[in-house]
C-alpha cells in the first residue's frame, strides 16, 4: 500500500470485521480488566456504528483527549496504579477500545488490528486454557479477515470471503507455525516484568488452623497433575509433600521463621527411586509438591531446611517440573539444637490434659516408636470418628478432641498427634500437602484436586531421622486407600456445594468417561504445549533429532514452503494456459521468419499478413491460428494436443531461417 | 545516491524484462518486497517474541509464530496473485501535443484470479482493478503528450499488495506502446505557397485568406455535406435543402508551405497543423509543402492523417 492509499476511508467489510474481532478479542478479558472498561467498549461500539452510518460526527480533539484522561485515571482508581500486567493490560485494552472510536483512515485501521493481535497475546497471560486457546482462533481470524478487508478489491467487499481467504491463510500456516514452536529455542526470560496476579487462589498456607484444610476439601479445583516413569506407587504411599508446620500458638499451626533459611538438610537415598514429571497449576505460593523427600533438576529451586523444595518468586503461572523421589530415604539423623528445639515448641499453657497424658505415654513407653504405636492405638481403640464437619472446641482444643468429641478431619488429628509428641518428648511437626489423587487410566497419570489436601506427622528420632506417621490413616483407612469420597460418611455429601462438578457424577459411567478423556486432553495440553519450555524442549528434541536439529528444521520448513508452494500454484494445472504458451510458440517461430505481431495486431490479422507473406505456407498457418482462435474465443471443445499438432506441422514446414522477409516496424 | 544509481538500475531491468508487447509476469519479471506496513507486522512480531521469552508463554509463542508463518505465506499468497498476469498493450490514438493520450492495456487472466491489481506509471498513482480468473479486463491509462513524433510509452509501473498488504509483489513492464503525437495546432494566417500557382499575378491580392472562395450557386444537399454550407435561407422559403457551392476563386490548389512561415520549426509545424485541419474540415483540397517533402492536392480524413503524419515526424526520423 502507498501512502496515499493508506489514508483512503476504511472499507465497511473491514470496519465490520473489526468490530467482531474487538468484541471476540474483549469479552473474554472482561473477568481481568475493570468492569467499567467493558461498558466504555459497549459505548464506543455503539458511537462507532452511529458514526459510520453518518449519525453523529466523529469525536473532536477535547472529547478525545476527556476520554483519554478519564479512562487512565478510571483505571488508576480501580488498579491503584498504572504500573504492573494487571493494569498493563487494563491500559491496552482502554487504547484498543479507544482506537476504534477516532478510526478515520487505513492507517488507524492498521494500528487497531495490531493493538488487536497484542492484546490477544497479553490475554495469554492471564488464561492459557486449551479452551481458550481455541477460541482465540476467532479473533486471530477475524482480525486477518479486517486486514484483507482494508485491500482495495472485489474480495474485500464481500464478507464472506474476506473469512474464507483469512482462514485459508491460517490454515496454511499452521504447519510452519508447529515447526517454529518446536524448534525455535527458548531463552530465558530477557527481563523481569510484572506478574499477572492470581487474586483468590484457594490452597495450601503457610499457616494452618484446623477447619482450614475442611474447608479446602469443598473445592475439586485442580492442583497438579503427575506421571510417574514407572509403574504407579501404591496410593498410601502418596504423599506429596508442601511444606511443614513447626510453630503451634494453641490454635493454629505455622511455618516456623527457621524454615525460611535456605539450608538444605542432610538425607540419604535409600530404597526404590521414583522418577515422576508434575505439572503444577498456579497457587500463588513459591514451594513445589514432591513425593515426600526428593530432588528436581528445575533452574532456581531450592531444597529448604524442612525438605520442602521453593522456587524464589511465587507460582503465578502454571509450570512444569520432573522429579525424583526416595521413599525410604534416611533424613537428618543429626539434628541441630536450634532444630530440635522448634520441632518441640510447645505454648506455655494450655490443654493440661493432653500434656499429662503425653508424659505419662512416655514414662510408660521408653522407646520413640512405642510412644508413637501407643499414639496410633489410641487412635484405633478409641470411637474416634472422621469428618469434614466437627464440632466446636474450646480453648483447650487437643484435649476436648483427643478426650471429648473425638471427631475431626486430618488437620485435628495430625494437629493433636504432633502436640502429644512433643508433649512427651518427641521432636515432631506437621506436613502439609495431598495425599492420594485420581488415576486417569486413559493418560496413565494421577490427578491432584484441592480436596485431596492433607496433614500428617512427622518425627525425629537419633540416628533415624525424620520418620513420617498418618494418624487419620488409623482413624480412616479409606481416607488413605481409596480417597476423601469414600472416607466420608454416608450423610456427609462430597462436594456439598458445588452440585454441578462432575466429578460427583463419577458413578455415571459415561460421564466419568468424558470427564477423564477432557481431562487428559488438558493435561496433554498444559505438558506439551505449555510446559513445552526449556527443559521439556530440549528433552523432546534431543529424544527424536538428537544431534540433528538444525537440518530438520531446514529441511522441514523447505519441504513445508515448497508443498505450499506446489499446492498454491499447482503447476500441472496450466492447461487453459497452454493455448497461448503454443500462440506464443507460433509468434516466435514466424519472428524467425522475420515476421513480428504488431501492437494491437490480432490474431487473424497477423495470420492474414504471415500468409501473404509466406505464401508456401499459407495453410498451415491459417490452420493452427483457426484453431486457436476457435478453441479460445469461440469456445470450441478441441484438446490442446490437436493446437500443438498444428503447430508441428507448422514448424516442421517451415525452413529453419528465411532472411529475405523482414517485417517493417514502426 | 539514488538519483545515480537510477540509470544502472533501468539497464538492469531492460536486460532483465526486455520489452514485449505482450507479457507473462513469471518469476523472472516479479519482484517482491516488504512494504512500510509489512516493517511494522515486524516490529509487531518482535514484540510479541519480547512478551513471549519474558513471560515464557507458549500460547504467545504459538501466536507468534502462527503471525511469523502467516507473513512467509503473504509471500506466496502475494507472488500468486500477480504471477500468471498476461499484460498487452492496445493500440492507441494519436493526439495533438498537449493532450492527454488514452492507452489501452489488456489484462488476462489464464488461470486464477488476480486481486487488487495496480498499473500505472509511477508509484505514487495506480489504477486499481481486478481481473477474474480467465477473464479479460481493459484498463485505460493517460499519459500527457509532451512532444511531437512517436512517443514510446514509460515502462509500466504493475503491482499488487494483496492479500495482506506486508508485501508488495511488482514488475516494471515495457509494452512497446508507441503512440504517434501531433504538433499542436497554432491558429494564424494561412501560409500559402507563394510562386507556385500560374496565376497568382492576375489575381493579385486575392490569394490570402479564406476570402478567396467564391460563390458558384447551390445546388442540392447530399448525404456527406458540410452543415456550414447549408443554405438556410433557401430552406427557410421552402425550396428544399440546399448547399452553397464554392469554387476556389483562382481555380487553382491551395498548397501550405513551411517556408512561407517565420518562426521556428514547431511554431511553423504548428500553424501548419491548425490549416491542415481548418481545411480538412472545410473539406478543401490542399497540398502541404515541407523541405523535402510535398503532398498531393487532396483532401479526406486519409490525406489529413498522412499531413499529420508528416508534420508529427518532420525532422524526427531523419
């Protein structure tokens, strides 16, 4: 396009297409961006059709320059600032909307479709969904349909195939486009930028009280996914790990300040590996699940005093990770003072009775592991029952549940069982994490909800270590072995309150099938396509090019242009063509002859001439340019062959050069 | 820098795209490059690779290079549409200095279609059109006659940007239209040979201007004859249509000499131009006398466009 061209009033097929696309591109932002953006996009929409149909006049310079300063400070209030992706965001999407109000010109056309195709980027950042991913095809080819519709052609006029051609294009691309997203390296990132902010992520804290981990147990939103490399673990033995719980304030269990040193911990591997891949979806916290005590080969990941692996910035994006775990690792088996005096902080007062209790379980049983048998068959012995909906305790919470309602969920009991060790001269603390997950048996890989969310126990003792215990295990077995659903009693309801989660209709077999079959296509997703980054790429390339990247890609993307190529101009299609390949023929064979067609000199005209001047030849010429003239302006039914058949005998008539005639020129 | 290397670049194309009056546009006459908007898709691609690598996206990497594919595709898709493009040059008609001329190119398309098609002389204006697939489309172009004799038309300027508008798909194509230019007409006193008719001495004075017709009588209207001798009068009273007759009063030719001219050789050319049409018009015979040259008395648009002829290339093809 020249400039002048670019200046020229923007088609109707185009401003059309660009209104869909600004509707498609915004409507799924509308959960990210302040709601009176949405309904400044609905006024401007609207402003812009009246203005097309010559209803009200464009926008002056002071309305623009209102809207401009409103709208920024509109998104300061709601944002608090104009820094950050959040309110990045909310500012590119005011200039898109803007934009397409002061629209005059081509140019404007153009600017609005890219600001198009950038916003559709920056969306990535905030949904990454495979549905989502689909459904930014939409915008992608609306906006391409507006760009062709900003051509002055026939085409551009007409809706339909302004999509048509748009669609085609991106469909053509697509192969190159997986070439490119396989091979193209990824790099680190250049620079830090703002974060998108995952406001009111349900999880895991750092801080625990016991109806926190009930209440988590209501949402069956997705924490992680994992595929093991070998066979599954039996489901008692999973237990991923988040972090530990150290510090006890009669109430809540928390995080204890020691544990925010980096200072990995001495452990020895022993036993069985298990290697595993996780793919863990945002939490808004900074520590990764592994199985218990492992390791993981994940750039700027560090093991943490308590065994707990944590990234530096929180998880706001979701990421994958491979693993290795050792169950029978031996931890720790030195303690430090500063340690072992943490893990048995007690509050100066509260719940006498447990802390007799304890005492006297200790002056009974010398040995660690009897106190923590006696512990657990306390546990069994007792009509101690599992539920999401204890009642209420006092301010002596452990001795009203331990001697008083003796119901409650994984948190009152790993909660109590750490206290009475402690109680009794045990170094112990609380785990957080999940325990168990849902096997999808058509992707083999287990999957991690926020209702598999669990507490255990873990305690110390001299050249042992750390030796994990599960006291809701003794309470529930079901819990551990089968999962929370079938944990529960018959009138407590798995996911009360959210009645249209599928995974309650797990009995219906047909429903389940769909639910594990989607929910595998997204976990392919969120493996292959977004985790498919450094690691993972250089993983799946060295597997199937090792050492051969760089001609694959070459030769990929040349076999890709050239069938393109072939497919698009689809040379053994040039037969109708061929007629005039063959008139050209004949014109320079009759050159040789010293003869040349005329400007404007038509066919029958030359052939007159070319006859009279090659009188010995008259009939074959007349010949061939009789049934050119037929088969192409006449519409005759004669193959191409009898054409170039006429020319051979032609040729073949002639002599090779004839001097003596030469045609006069202008 | 560029004004010197403008020469090169034209022997390069003449060698590259030798004139013909009719053409194929095929790989060897397309050129292909990046327009300005195809510059910002660039930039536009390089941020979202910034914004990808940051936030290490894979959907904004899909993204990116699904719009990087998109641009290597507008390549062939742009290639396409003008390749195949079968371009000829109509005949044109001579003008008078000074005049637009009307060229008339032929566009054909012998297999797909062909979008957006822009021709003309320089980039700056283009007449668009599109031409369907196996169809013919004229197209006319003007070019301003500046000079008289054969003017060889530029070379034509034939581009597409569709269907992206990121590149522009172009060749430079010389037609070999030559149109035949006039001298333009100059109104004056009508230059007469002097001498050569027999009996210039009796008639004396009477051998200047058009006063010189003389008024032989009517007689009746014929198909063909001048409305400016109607006799309208004679009409009027009823007596049928009428046209007067002149005779030329000495009953010789006129002849229109160059020489009996001052001024320079166009000046001259021109009001030779402007009697040779004023005559033609009357339907006068007349011969033109150039050096070198000398007509037939004659008159008709034949002898007229071969007067013409001879003043267009007067001094031109010697």
């Amino acid at each position: 396009m020249t400039s002048s061209s670019l200046a020229k009033p923007i088609p109707r097929v185009s401003l059309n297409w660009l209104l869909i696309a600004q509707a498609l591109v915004i409507v799924p932002f509308a959960l990210h961006v302040p709601v009176a953006l949405i309904v400044l996009w609905l006024v401007c929409s609207f402003w812009r059709i009246q203005i097309f149909r010559m209803r009200v006049r464009m926008p002056g310079t002071w309305i623009k320059s209102g809207l401009l300063v409103g709208t920024a400070g509109g998104i300061y209030l709601a944002r608090g600032s104009l820094i950050g992706l959040d309110a990045g965001a909310a500012l590119l999407i005011a200039a898109f909307i803007l934009k397409m109000l002061e629209m005059q010109n081509r140019r404007d056309a153009l600017v609005l479709i890219f600001l198009g195709f950038f916003c559709i980027a920056v969306g990535y950042l905030f949904e990454d969904s495979l549905l989502w991913g689909l459904f930014t095809l939409l915008p992608i080819t609306t906006l391409l349909a507006a760009l062709i519709g900003l051509q002055q052609s026939g085409i551009s006029s007409k809706p339909a195939a302004t999509l048509r051609l748009s669609a085609k294009l991106l469909l053509q691309a697509v192969p190159l486009m997986i070439l490119l997203f396989l091979f193209f390296p990824r790099l680190d990132p250049l620079w830090s930028l703002p974060q998108p902010s995952n406001k009111a992520l349900t999880g895991l804290s750092d801080s625990m009280a016991p109806g926190d981990i009930a209440e988590l147990s209501k949402s069956a939103e997705l924490v992680f996914r994992a595929s093991f490399d070998g066979p599954l673990p039996p489901r008692n033995q999973l237990y991923w790990r988040a972090l530990t719980l150290e510090q006890f304030d009669g109430r809540r269990w928390s995080q204890s300040s020691r544990a925010q040193v980096p200072d990995a911990p001495l452990w020895r591997r022993e036993g069985e590996r298990v290697s595993y891949s996780v793919v863990l979806e945002p939490t808004g916290k900074p520590w990764l699940m592994t199985l218990d005590v492992g390791q993981t080969d994940l750039a700027g990941v560090r093991q943490m005093s308590d065994f707990r692996w944590q990234r530096r910035r929180p998880i706001e994006q979701s990421m994958l990770y491979n693993a290795e775990s050792w169950p029978d690792a031996v931890r720790e088996t030195v303690l430090s003072d500063g340690a072992r005096l943490q893990a048995l902080q007690l509050p100066a007062k509260g719940n006498p009775q447990v802390r007799e209790w304890a005492a006297d379980l200790h002056r009974r049983h010398p040995g660690t592991d009897d106190v923590v048998d006696a512990l657990l068959s306390y546990f069994t012995s007792q009509p101690f029952r599992y539920t999401l909906k204890p009642p209420t305790l006092s301010a002596n919470s452990i001795d009203d549940f331990l001697f008083g309602s003796r119901a409650g969920f994984c948190a009152h009991y790993a909660g109590a069982m750490t206290f009475a060790l402690r109680a009794a001269g045990v170094p112990a603390r609380v785990v957080a994490g999940y325990q168990g997950g849902e096997l999808n048996p058509d992707g083999n890989y287990l999957t991690v909800r926020q209702f598999d969310a669990h507490a255990w126990v873990e305690y110390w003792q001299p050249n042992v270590g750390w030796r994990s215990v599960d006291p809701t295990a003794a309470v529930a077995p079901a819990r551990v072995e089968q999962g929370l659903e079938q944990a529960l009693a018959a009138d407590e309801e798995f996911l009360g309150d959210s009645p249209m989660s599928a995974l309650r209709y797990r009995h219906l077999a047909w429903v389940n099938s769909i639910r594990m079959g989607w929910d595998n296509l997204n976990y392919g997703w969120q493996r292959w396509v977004l985790g498919y980054q450094g690691q993972q790429q250089l993983q799946v390339l060295g597997r199937w090019f090792s050492g051969f990247q760089a001609p694959v890609f070459a030769g990929g993307a040349a076999v890709i242009l050239g069938l393109l190529a072939l497919w698009l101009f689809k040379p053994w299609r040039r037969e109708s063509d061929s007629q005039l390949r063959l008139f050209n023929h004949f014109e320079r064979l009759l050159a040789r002859q010293g003869l040349k067609r005329q400007p404007g000199e038509g066919a029958q005209a030359f052939a007159q001439r070319a006859a009279e001047q090659l009188p010995a030849h008259a009939g074959a010429i007349r010949d061939f340019v009789g049934e050119f003239e037929a088969q192409r302006y006449a519409g005759a039914d004669g193959s191409v062959g009898a054409l170039r058949q006429r020319l051979k005998s032609l040729r073949r008539s002639l002599p090779w050069r004839l001097s003596a005639v030469r045609g006069k020129r202008p | 820098m560029i004004e010197r290397f403008k020469p090169v670049w034209q022997r390069w194309v003449g060698r590259r795209i030798p004139p013909a009056s009719r053409v194929e546009l095929d790989h060897r006459r397309i050129f292909i490059l990046p327009t300005r908007v195809g510059g910002t898709y660039a930039l536009i691609l390089f941020l979202l690779l910034l914004v990808s690598i940051n936030y290490q996206n894979s959907l904004a990497y899909g993204l990116t290079f699904l719009m990087l594919s998109v641009g290597v595709l507008a390549i062939l898709h742009t290639y396409r549409n003008i390749s195949g493009l079968v371009l000829s040059g109509g005949h044109a008609r001579s003008v008078f200095v000074g005049e637009p001329v009307q060229l008339r190119l032929r566009l054909e398309s012998t297999g797909h279609g062909h979008q957006a098609i822009a021709l003309g002389w320089d980039s700056e204006q283009l007449e668009q059109t599109d031409v369907e697939a196996e169809r013919l489309v004229e197209v006319g172009l003007t070019l301003p006659a500046l000079k008289r004799g054969w003017m060889r038309a530029p070379r034509l300027r034939v581009e597409s940007v569709f269907p992206l508008g990121i590149f522009r798909a172009w060749s430079w194509l010389d037609l070999e239209q030559t149109v035949l230019i006039y001298p333009q007409p100059l109104a004056g006193t009508m230059p007469l040979l002097q001498g050569v008719q027999p009996h210039a001495e009796d008639d004396g004075h009477a051998t200047t201007g058009p006063g010189v017709d003389d008024y032989q009588g009517l007689r009746l209207w014929q198909p063909g004859d001048s409305m400016r001798r109607m006799h309208w009068k004679a009409w009027s009273r009823g007596q049928g249509l009428m046209v007067k007759e002149f005779s030329d009063l000495s009953g010789h030719d006129l002849c229109l000499d160059f020489m009996a001219l001052g001024g320079d050789i166009e000046e001259r050319l021109s009001r030779l131009c402007y009697w040779v049409l004023e005559l033609s018009q009357r339907q006068q015979p007349f011969a033109l006398r150039l050096p070198g040259f000398i007509s037939a008395v004659d008159s008709g648009d034949a002898h007229r466009e071969a007067c013409l002829r001879e003043l267009a290339l007067y001094g031109v093809r010697a």
